[in-house]
C-alpha cells in the first residue's frame, strides 16, 4: 500500500542526549518517512489489544550484536558480486584485485577482525511496530550503549569526532538512527557501519523536473566518474530519487540496504538502476581504480514522491566492503 505522507514523532527528546566527553548536544537524526508500509507483525501475533512490552536492553544487546557482526563482514550479496565480478574481469590487474579484497572479506570473518580499518560511522536503522511499547531506558541511549560495546568488545577504530574542534568522542559514539513507525508488533533493526572515504564522494542534486530519466541517469554516473578510484571501488551506489533534499538524501542510505543485484519492483526505476550501473561499468575506472571492467557492483534506486517543481536526486556511495546485518525483535 502506497501512503504519500511524511509523520513525525513529536514526543523525540534532542535535548537529552549529551556528550560526557564533549559536553554539547550530540547529533540526532529523526527522521520518519512512511511511502510503503511494511507490517513487521509475528505469523501468529495475537488479537487483543494490548501492546507487546520490549526492554530496551534487548534494543542494546540486538545492536551489540549486529555491529560486532557487520564490521567483520561484507554482506552475502556483495561476496557474490564480487566473485561474479572477478570471474569475467577481463584487466589482470583488476581480476587480482578483486581476487585479493575477496581472500580479505573471508579472512577477516574466519579471524573475526575488521574487514576494513575504517569501521565506520554506526548508521542505525528502527523499524518499529505501532503496537509496541518500550520499557527501560531511553531509547537512544541503549542504541549508543551497544555500539559502545562493540566497538571496545571488537577492537574496532572509533571514528566519530565533534566537526569542529576534531576531538574524539572515544567510543564510536553517537549513532546517527533514523526511526520509522510500522504496522505491527516487532522491532526491525539494521546496522551499518558507514565509512567515509565513500561517504565523502556522495552527492545531491536539485535537478529541474525537465531533466526527466536522462537527467538522473546522468547525476547518478556524474557522481562515481568525479570520485574515481577514492571510494575504493568496485562501489555499491545507492540512489534516492524525490521527496525534499533531506529524504532523497535518506533514501539513498537506505536504497544501501537492499542486496545488490534486486532489482527495484517499478519497472521504470528498475531501467534506472539498470542504465546506470551499465554506464558506470564504461567509465573503466575499475576495481581500486586499475581501469577495468568492474567499476561498481550495483545500483539500487529508492523513490518517493516530490513537489511539482523540483526532481530531487541523491547519490550515496559504498565501497566494495558492503556492511549491513538486520534483526527483528
């Protein structure tokens, strides 16, 4: 069912959460859009009325788990797609290159060690089930307190840092988690661990509605040809298409989800992904930039709906070591 509205949750507290170490607000992103609505319901949930109860402690162990996870591993798709991609890389360059960031992901799982040094920014995703209810502590909090966790548990780098001054907050925290109300009774969380050589290379576009297929096609190539071999290619590019400036950019986080090689069901956002991965594929950058055949593995698009004078267009790109782990409570 498709529902062309955006929600917000008025009763999100920004206030509360304060850095210990840097003593200033930390970033909170809220952001709730609801295009398709997905029940999270149990098979054989129950039919009265009341509301299922979730301790947030189960919120923060659920994210200490899919971070230790997620960091060590590259997503099943992605180790698919790139075996495909050395088998017909015609550059011998590029086809050791694949060869070698393949042997990477695997060691790295079997020895339980980063699958990159750079373990990211904890991009957080909540789906939550309208019917239920938290009890415990703040919500966010148990959020934090899990990557916390994890990232001191798994050896991993902490990256975040106050944008200003540079100091390190010391423990990978705060996550960015971006909240969205569902029908249902469970608790769908997926973790990824975002770096920022790809993060650095992604882009937006306010594109004139003129523009039309041709325009997005373009934006979407325009982007990985101006980052060349920066986001260590082969790229998972991840493209949002409509809504305002701030939910195209979101889309385009969450298009990063999807597992690369599924297709979108609309056929003509499907043509998209299709075209620009094909055209991407001929600039010849190539896997770390070597100039072959690989330049990125997928494209996948996310659309919403838009205001009538403008075509919102958002690029979000992932290098080749795609994290991603997903639980429901």
């Amino acid at each position: 069912m498709h529902i062309y509205n955006n929600t917000q949750n008025p009763a999100a507290r920004l206030d509360e959460n304060v850095s210990p170490v840097l003593k200033y607000p930390a970033p909170r992103v809220i952001i709730i859009h609801q295009y398709e609505r997905r029940s999270i319901s149990a098979p054989c949930a129950g039919t009265d009325d009341s509301m299922r109860v979730i301790d947030t402690k189960q919120i923060e162990e659920c994210v200490y788990r899919l971070a230790l996870k997620a960091c060590v591993s590259v997503t099943p798709s992605c180790s698919r797609a790139m075996s495909a991609a050395a088998e017909r890389e015609s550059s011998p360059a590029c086809a050791f290159a694949l060869r070698v960031l393949a042997e990477n992901a695997s060691l790295a799982l079997r020895e339980k060690m980063p699958v990159c040094q750079d373990t990211g920014m904890s991009a957080v995703f909540i789906s939550i089930g309208q019917e239920v209810a938290f009890s415990g502590g703040a919500l966010a909090d148990c959020v934090d307190s899990g990557v916390r966790r994890a990232y001191e548990d798994g050896y991993f780098r902490k990256s975040v840092c106050d944008p200003l001054t540079r100091v390190n907050t010391s423990d990978n925290t705060p996550a960015v988690i971006h909240y969205d109300v569902v029908p249902g009774d469970r608790v769908k969380i997926t973790f990824m661990p975002k770096g920022f050589g790809s993060e650095n290379m992604s882009r937006i576009y306010m594109l004139k509605p003129s523009e039309g297929v041709e325009g997005v096609i373009g934006a979407i190539v325009g982007a990985v040809r101006d980052a060349g071999s920066r986001p260590c290619p082969p790229v998972y590019v991840g493209v949002g298409i409509g809504g305002t400036f701030e939910s195209c950019a979101l889309l385009a986080k969450k298009a990063l989800i999807r597992p690369i090689g599924e297709h979108h069901i609309r056929d003509d956002v499907a043509y998209i992904e299709t075209e620009a991965l094909e055209r991407i594929n001929a600039l010849r950058i190539g896997c770390q930039g070597f100039g072959g055949d690989t330049t990125a593995l997928g494209v996948s698009c996310e659309v919403m709906p838009t205001h009538i004078a403008g075509l919102p267009v958002a690029v979000n790109i992932q290098c080749n070591c795609v994290r991603c782990e997903t639980e429901v409570l």
